[in-house]
C-alpha cells in the first residue's frame, strides 16, 4: 500500500512543483519570482514645462515589458497628468501631487509605484520670495515633513563659482536656453559675476556667465572687484573683495535680471552701476548699464556747497534690490560703519534704467544707513516701500528745519520716494549711542487683517524688540518723557536680530543671535503672547538665520534655517554652512540637517544666507558655491 501511495502522489508533486516554479501565474521563467522597481521613488516637476523620466526595471520575468498609470489611470490624462509606454511623465497645467504605477506585463499582480510633485510656482525672482518679505514659497508639493528626511532628502550637487556668494539665489522656470527650456538658477558673487545654472542637472551645468565689470559690460577693462581695506574700518566684514553683495531682483515679463556691481579701476577710482542682465545670455539691455550717481540739497556729513552727493566708494550697497511698478528701488549703507555715510534709496525706470526718484535718510545728518542684513523693502499694493535705519541722526520730532533725519527709525515711502510716515522707538537716542541698529532687521508686510488696524508691519532690530506697527498710522516718535513705545499696535522683546523673519499661516519665525529659533502665534490682529509656541532645539550663534518657509498652501510646512555663524573673519573660525529643517507647526521637531552625513556637507558660510526653495529643492549660496539639496533619486 505504501509503495501504491507513493507511486500515485509523484506525478502531483511533479506537477506542483512545475506550476510553482516554471509557469505559474505569479512567477517568471527559470524558477525567479516577478519583481518590478521603478525609479526615481520621488521626483519633482514644474507645470505643463518639465517631463520626468521614470526607469521601471523587471526582475524574473520572460517579458520586462510594463504598463503605467498614473493616479490609476492608465497612461494618465490632462487632469492627473500623462506617461508614455517608455516612462515619460507630462505633468499637467495644475499643481499637486500624483502616484506612478509599473505593472509586469509577465505578472500584473506585481508592480512597483513612485511619487511625483507637481509646482505651479511661478518663481522666485526677489528677496525672500516676495514683496512682503515673508519669505513662504506654499507652492512647494515635493518637500514635507514626511520627504525631508536623511533616507529621503540630501546634498544633490554644487554649482562652482569665482567669489563669494552673498547673493540670494533667484529661481526661474521654463526659460529657453540654448535651444533646450530649462529652470534656471541665478547667483551673483563679490568677484562681480553673475551665474546661470541648470537648476536640476547633475553635475552642475553652467548655463552662461557675464563678467558684469568687463568693457561689455560697461567696465573701462581695468577695473576689479574692491579689495576689502580699500573700503571700511579694516575688520574685513566682507573679504578679500568687495563686487555683489545685493540680491539681484528679476522681471519676469521682460527676461531681465538687475544688479548693481561695485569696482574699482584704475586705484583709487570707484564706480557702481546698475546692470540690465538678459536672462538668456547675460549680455546688457536697455542702453545698460547706468553709473549709479545722486545728489540732493542738504549740509550732512560730507557735503560741499549746501548739497550731499552720493560716493561710490564709502555707499554699501548690502539691501537686495526691489522691483514694483515698473521701477527698480536700490539702497545703501555703509562699509563697517566707517563716516561719512548715509542712507540712499534710488528708483530707475525698470524699462529705460532712467534715475526717476532720490531719497536720503540723513541729508542733513549723518550716517542712518538701509541695509537690514541683506534685506529688501517691503512693499504694500499700493507701491508703498517700508524699510528700517541704522544708527545716526534723528531729528524728525524736531518743530523746525532740519527734521528730515531718521536714524533708527522705520519709514514708509511712496514709490516716488517722497517720506510720507515713520515710526522711531522712544529710545532712540540710546539705541544710536549703543550701536542698537533698528535697521539690522528687514520689515515684513502682515497681509490684510479683518480687524481694526487692517494693515500691519513687523520691524526689529538689534535690540532684539519686535514693534507690530500700523502702516496706515505708523506712530512717529513717542516723545521726551516716554519710558516706553506706547505708539505701537504691540511691541516685545525676542532676541537680537540680524535678518528677515518669515510669516506663514499666522506664524512668525525669528532667528535671533544666541538664541533658538522661534514661532510666535498671530490672531485678531496681534501676537498671542511674547512666549513662542515652539522652539528648535540647536541654537544659531551670530549673526543668526533668515528662514524660509515651503508649504502645500496651508499644510505640510518646513522651516529653512542656515547657521552661517563660521563665516570667517572676523568670526571665530571659518566653516561650513549649515541647512537646517524643521516642521513648522513644531520647531522641536528638527527634520534634517546639512551636518548629519559627510556627503551633505556645505561650503563655508556667507553672513546672512538665504535658503531658495523652489520645485522639490534647496538652494543656499556659500563662499565658493551654490549647494544644491534635493529628494534624493
């Protein structure tokens, strides 16, 4: 019986073990089960402009054929976007994101997905993203709290380039260059040049380079970046030279990206100019460039003849250049503080680079620079420019002439620059004999509040005093006998500050010097408390950071923060940058970080860098480079 039973189940097991292992429906030829791995994992576009090349490998199978769907459709549609046989993605005209589906055709039970990101960003062509400096890219559908991890996120390449890059990166999709549309990263360096880079490919691919000193581009071609102690005190603030230091600022509508460049040539000869970049090969337009020159009627520091002139040696052009109504607003301050110096701001016709408005903040006085590390004047819609001053006279309270100076005082501009509100902290005296700049800080423009007073402007400064301001009432000066600023929507104490908060979703980031990063909560009009809601756990030494914010509208929020405290001369020592990211309903939450792998380290810091995120990637400028961090492939 037993040899019976064996005799019958033979042939079964023959056959089990055929169906299992030569041609059953969920393996492959030669015994191997069906495997499917798509790559990338995780990948990014922009809208209607950018395709995505998905690589679908078979494993086991006596086809390696797939279909693809996307979001389960097969092949995808104009709504979710469309993939070809050979893997191709066309992401459609709507952002958002979407699932990337390679089924076997050996085996349909087993497929492999990736996730793809769709932005419908439309750039980033100013300081901190926008007019009202707030700093939010919330068109950001790749980069969450969920993808910025070390599996998943890290240093993708760096962009080389001849100086310091003290510049914010400027972030533009789809342009057409050299026959191919690319997103486009452009930079400007202290060698006076200026960069466009392939923002995606790796390794880097530069796009075109102007040497904006050169006879093409108005220099004499003798001319040089200045060398740092032809300039300031001698504590090498900016070194070894000083070229670019504002973030240029770009026009999207004409393809024209403006910069101002500092030279000198031959010795002892200095010259500024503004320069009209075209985005495609970064040769000059509109009868460019323009030397930058000024004068107005005034006794200050410096003048001759009852007239103050502005000098292309001693003027520090630190503030990123603004555009707003068809016109280019530059301002300057000083090089290390060294006199005499004063406050400029200028407009140029964006479309003809005519000089149309001057403004000086101390004509009649001295010093009371704009340069708020790096910063930008905001802008309401009306074309209104605020910005804040640095340390030197104040005469504004004053009943009779001269009381146009406004040291240490927040100011509100029209476009043709005509002073036409101010506030000044009852302290000012105090804070000019200490070197307590409130100008240190770029100002942020609160957007629109359903409660009385509807419009908002957040100023700060060393001191470390935050002022909430109404921009319609800015509240001048409170007067002798004041204790404190009682001309206010609300003002508290954070820490000194160096840089530009960032605003989003009724949360204020700052990043103050020796002090964590923080988020302060806003409702009805006013911060809920001087106590924050969350804070980072590391601490950013001087000068601190300028944070940005990347969003999916209102939700999946990360905050961007560089510790550039290793700068250099004069700080302690000289380092590596740092990129830090946090979640931004929870700073105690740290995501990533830039120190955490080798291969994710940065170049050494720059004062005052600006995190770029644009289209699943980060971008921060650095003494030789642009690191480039990104979903990893």
């Amino acid at each position: 019986m037993r040899n019976k039973s064996y005799v019958a189940f033979f042939p079964c097991l023959l056959a089990i073990l055929w169906l299992s292992g030569c041609g059953g429906s969920s393996y492959g030829g030669g015994g191997k089960t069906v495997s499917v791995t798509v790559s990338p994992k995780l990948a990014s576009v922009v809208v209607s402009s950018q395709t995505q090349t998905f690589t679908a490998t078979v494993t086991g199978g006596a086809s390696t054929t797939v279909t693809w769907t996307v979001d389960g459709t097969s092949g995808g549609n104009a709504t979710v976007g469309t993939i070809s046989p050979s893997g191709i993605y066309t992401p459609p005209a709507t952002a958002g994101t979407h699932t990337i589906v390679a089924t076997s055709g050996a085996d349909s039970s087993k497929s492999d997905s990736a996730s793809i990101a769709v932005t419908d960003l439309a750039g980033v062509f100013t300081y901190h993203n926008d007019l009202a400096r707030d700093g939010a890219n919330t068109q950001e559908f790749a980069l969450t709290p969920s993808t910025v991890t070390a599996t998943k996120f890290g240093k993708r390449f760096a962009c080389a380039v001849d100086g310091a890059a003290y510049t914010q990166p400027l972030w533009v999709p789809a342009l057409n260059i050299n026959g191919a549309v690319r997103n486009v990263i452009f930079v400007a360096t202290q060698h006076d040049s200026v960069y466009a880079f392939d923002a995606d490919v790796s390794p880097c691919m530069q796009l075109w380079k102007a040497d904006v000193i050169d006879t093409t581009h108005g220099g004499s071609g003798v001319e040089g970046p200045v060398p740092t102690f032809d300039v300031g005190n001698g504590f090498q603030d900016i070194q070894p030279e000083v070229g670019v230091t504002g973030t240029p600022v770009i026009d999207p509508s004409s393809s024209t990206l403006y910069v101002v460049s500092k030279s000198e040539g031959p010795t002892g000869t200095f010259h500024q100019r503004l320069h009209a970049l075209n985005l495609m090969d970064g040769t000059e337009k509109f009868s460019g460039p323009v030397t930058i020159s000024a004068t107005v009627p005034g006794t200050g520091d410096g003048s001759s003849g009852g007239n103050l002139s502005f000098n292309p040696q001693t003027a520090h052009q630190r503030s990123a250049l603004s555009l707003s109504k068809g016109a280019v607003y530059i301002a300057w301050a000083s090089h290390e503080d060294k006199d005499p110096y004063h406050g400029w701001v200028l407009g140029y016709n964006a479309g003809t680079l005519a000089r149309v408005a001057v403004y000086n903040s101390s004509a009649n006085g001295s010093r009371s620079g704009i340069w708020m590390a790096g910063g930008a004047p905001a802008f309401d819609s009306a074309g209104n420019l605020y910005m804040t001053t640095g340390n030197g006279t104040f005469d504004g309270n004053s009943g009779s002439a001269p009381n146009n100076d406004f040291g240490d005082s927040a100011l509100k501009l029209s476009s043709s620059l005509t002073l036409s509100d101010w506030f000044t902290p009852f302290n000012q005296d105090s804070l000019n004999n200490q070197d307590l700049d409130l100008g240190s800080s770029g100002v942020v423009v609160l957007p629109d509040q359903t409660t009385s007073p509807t419009h908002l402007l957040l100023a700060s400064g060393k001191q470390g005093q935050v002022y909430l301001l109404n921009r319609d009432v800015m509240g001048g000066y409170c007067g002798s006998g004041c204790l404190s600023d009682t001309n206010t929507v609300q003002n508290f104490f954070v820490s000194m500050i160096w840089g530009t908060p960032a605003f989003w979703q009724n949360h204020m980031y700052y990043g103050g010097t020796g002090d964590h990063l923080k988020v302060f909560d806003f409702a009805a009009g006013i911060f809920t408390t001087n106590i924050p809601s969350s804070q980072s756990s590391a601490t950013f030494q001087f000068p601190g950071p300028t944070p940005s914010v990347s969003s999916q509208g209102g939700s999946g929020g990360v905050v961007w923060a560089a510790d550039v405290s290793a700068y250099g001369v004069p700080a302690p020592s000289l380092g590596p940058a740092i990129l830090h990211a946090y979640d931004a309903m929870n700073l105690g939450t740290e995501l990533w970080n830039s120190s955490q792998a080798a291969s994710d380290q940065a170049g050494n810091a720059v004062k005052f860098s600006v995190p770029t995120v644009a289209n699943g990637k980060v971008y921060l400028g650095t003494r030789t480079g642009i690191e480039v961090y990104g979903l990893l492939p």
